[in-house]
C-alpha cells in the first residue's frame, strides 16, 4: 500500500498500476485486471502500458466492457459479465476468480 500511496504522490493517480508496470513486467506476464465498469482511467492506463511491455491482459468486465475492452489486443482475453447490476458482476468475477485459481492449481499442482 504505501508503494502506491508513493506513486500517486509523485504522479496522476491514473498512474497507479502503470508505474509499477514498466518497472517489473516483462514480455510473456499477464495482466489480470477486474473492473465492473470499464472505465476506470488507472486500468485502462494499465492495459495500455501492459501492451507496451509485452503482457497479455485478461479482463474481467462489467456491463459492455467500457474502455478496457476497447483497449484489449488481440491474444487479450475479456471476460464480461453482461448484465447492469454492480454486485452481480462482482459475483460473476468472484466466480470467475475461484475457476482461474481451481485451473492453475490443476495446470501447476495437478490438483484435482
């Protein structure tokens, strides 16, 4: 927390995530990025550094997918929960999030 509390100190808060970003990613991570909106200028920020560095993005999205989706390369992954309501989508991501870590557990541990 205080590495961001540090970038949003010494840069726009649209920053946050960017930041961090060119300093440690590295061509072939991924970026996850979760947002219900879309919109949020940091992610979308983050997305575009990300294609910089050579990441691929998975986003999970909300509603038409906002910028985020817009910004997406191809080889990015969105995942979009297409309906309205805000908790909903956060149920759709939660989700979403306890199948991604169920398939790593498989594909790292081979935990069924």
């Amino acid at each position: 927390m205080a590495s961001y509390t540090a970038i949003v100190a010494d840069a726009q808060y649209q920053e946050v995530y960017a930041k961090p970003l060119r300093a440690l990613g590295q061509e072939g991570d991924v970026l996850l990025v979760i947002s219900s909106s879309g919109n949020a200028a940091n992610l979308v920020q983050a997305i575009a550094t990300a294609h910089d560095r050579g990441l691929t993005v998975i986003a999970l999205t909300g509603r038409d997918g906002g910028e985020a989706a817009k910004r997406l390369a191809p080889g990015d992954i969105e995942l979009c929960a297409r309906v309205n309501s805000r908790s909903r989508i956060h149920e759709i991501h939660l989700l979403a999030l306890y199948c991604l870590c169920d398939l790593i557990d498989h594909k790292l541990f081979g935990i069924e």
